[in-house]
C-alpha cells in the first residue's frame, strides 16, 4: 500500500510539473505557453515582470521584449510588447521607477530584420551580435533614451538594488567584459579585464558587489580559440563558472569549479547564497537545474528536478518568491516557458 501511495504521489507531482523534490519551490504556476521565454525579472513593487520570446504565434521571427503582471499568465492573451518588434532584443530589466525598462537591442544599427544566428559547425556557440545596444522603453513601447552608443557589442544590463547602477557586458576594449554605469547611462567606467566572457552580471541586495558568469582557460589552445571565435563576434558558452567580484572590480572570487556550464547567477534574498543553473552533472550536457551555493563555495545544493531544462531564476525583491524558465509541462515540444514559484527556505 506504501508503494501504491508513492508512486500515486510521484505522478501527481509530474501532473502539475513540479517534482516533489523540490522542496523550495511551492505552488509553481505557468506563466507562458508556447515559444521560447526567458530572462523574466521582476519589477520593485513584484507587480509586474519583463521578460523575453520568440514565440512564432505573436508574430515574431526573433526575440522581442514584453511585461505582464505578475498574477496574470499569457494563456489566452499575449502581452504588451515594449520592445520596437524590429531586430533582435535581449536581457530586459525594470527600472527603479517601474513604468521604463531596459534592454538591449540591434533595431537601430543591425536593421529591422533579425540578424542571422551564427552557423554553429560542431560546437554551441552563441552570437555576440555587434548591434547590440542598450535602450530604455516605457511601457507602451515608447524609446525614452538610449544609455550605449559604442562600436561592439553592448547587453546583459541589470539594475542595482538601490537604483543606483548599472552593469552590463562590453566588447568595446575587445573583450566581453562587465562595465557599470550610472542610471542615466552617464560615468562608465570597466569592472574586470581578464581575457574571457565575463556576462550575466547581477548586483547583490545591498549594491556592494556583482555575481557573474565567466570562461576562463586551463590551456593556451583554449585561449586562442576563444580569440578567434571573438573576432567571428562568437563566444562558446560551454564552460562557465560563477565568480563574484565587488562592484569595483575588486575582491575577485571564483566560487564554483564545477566544470561544464554553470550560469545565470543570482543571489538569494539575503545575499549569502547564489542560485544558477548548471548542467555539470550531466553526462552529455544536455539537462540544466537551478543549484543554490553558498558565496564561499560550499553548501552545493540542487533545487529543481522536472525537466532537462531549468535556467534564468530571479527572486521578487520581497524575497517570497521565484521565477525561472523551464522546459517542463512542454508537452514533449522544446518550449521554454516561464514559471512562478512561491520560495521556501
């Protein structure tokens, strides 16, 4: 009878797409149905999120950005779109004000087509699109100011807790290195400068120090690579791991050594934990979860379990809940759909 009862509840969980494993996720609710969506992020009041997709039933041939309230789902209705719906767009944030967000985006300089992916041969590789720029939309997709206007690649931009800041990734010196500005895009000045991809950066709560991804190199065939795949404006995503620094560059941590691909950090409500993705134990690489760590490095802790795919989580500013994307309740397609969860420490 205990058996029965077991297997009962295991399948129960694979209903609702949640894993009874995951013991810090609760009352997970889907928030998109088709498509690609990614990079969801709150705004400060939690009312309201940004995030972007691809999803070919809204018309769209490459990722644009939208918003939608946080207690409602896109099932039966798409979402405003804030983005120009020209070009490629990426990596939307909230500003402190909540009515403007930030993203990046090749409108302007790449044309009103999307650019072409990268042709990937035998490796994974993601485009470091040169157009990229980064711009503040309102909410009726109005351009209000464009913070960058530098030859190369300008993305990845986050806003500090304290309203303050802003990080983002550069090539501008020939590198994809981390930068902050202030909120009006004035005073840029360079966070780190070894060679490598330093991307995905987000602040700590109390503004103090910046939690990022980074490629770093164990020989000089790997460095050349990494190089030439550069100049071809490609960068292989492969293998990553999670560093800390604070926001001037300073204290330089590396705290996973994991192997494979570790990224899309972000830190935890109280900024002693990090929570990112990984696929290091996987075999073929193939199946991402969201793993928590401590910020010294030990306590590694799994936290998502459904699917083969879990990446891109941010906690709402009171702390009380997450959201992330995920490949799970897909039926069987490669949708990536957002996810809301209640937190559980």
């Amino acid at each position: 009878m205990l058996k029965k009862t077991l297997i009962l509840l295991v399948l129960a969980g694979s209903v609702f797409g949640q894993s009874i494993q995951e013991k810090h996720l609760k009352n997970v609710r889907q928030l998109t149905f088709g498509g690609n969506n990614a990079e969801a992020y709150f705004s400060r009041d939690d009312k309201k999120f940004s995030f972007q997709s691809d999803f070919k039933a809204w018309g769209l041939e490459c990722d644009q950005i939208f918003y939608m309230n946080t207690n409602s789902d896109a099932k039966t209705k798409k979402p405003k779109m804030i983005s120009t719906g020209f070009g490629r767009t990426t990596c939307s944030f909230f500003m402190p004000n909540g009515k403007d967000v930030l993203f990046a985006s090749t409108h302007e300089n790449g044309g009103h087509s999307c650019p072409m992916p990268p042709e990937m041969g035998k490796k994974y590789l993601w485009a470091v699109y040169e157009s990229f720029d980064i711009y503040v939309s309102d909410l009726k997709g109005k351009i209000k100011k464009q913070l960058t206007n530098t030859p190369g690649y300008d993305a990845e931009a986050t806003v500090s807790p304290d309203g303050k800041s802003i990080v983002f990734t550069s090539t501008r010196n020939g590198d994809l290195d981390l930068y902050i500005m202030d909120i009006d895009g004035k005073n840029v000045r360079q966070v780190t400068n070894v060679l490598g991809y330093d991307g995905g950066a987000f602040f700590s709560p109390d503004s103090k120090k910046l939690v990022f991804r980074a490629s770093r190199f164990n020989s000089e065939a790997e460095k050349e690579e990494y190089k030439e795949n550069l100049k071809k404006n490609l960068v292989a995503p492969t293998n990553m791991e999670i560093f800390t620094c604070n926001v001037d560059g300073s204290d330089l941590k590396q705290i996973t050594n994991l192997g494979k691909a570790n990224w899309a950090p972000y830190f935890t409500p109280k900024g002693d934990k990090i929570i990112f993705a990984s696929n290091h134990h996987s075999p073929r690489g193939y199946d991402f979860q969201l793993y928590m760590i401590n910020t010294d490095g030990t306590g590694l802790t799994q936290i998502t379990t459904e699917s083969n795919f879990n990446a891109f989580p941010m906690f709402s500013y009171d702390g009380k809940k997450l959201i992330f994307s995920s490949n799970r309740n897909n039926g069987g397609t490669r949708d990536t759909n957002l996810f809301i969860a209640d937190w559980v420490d």
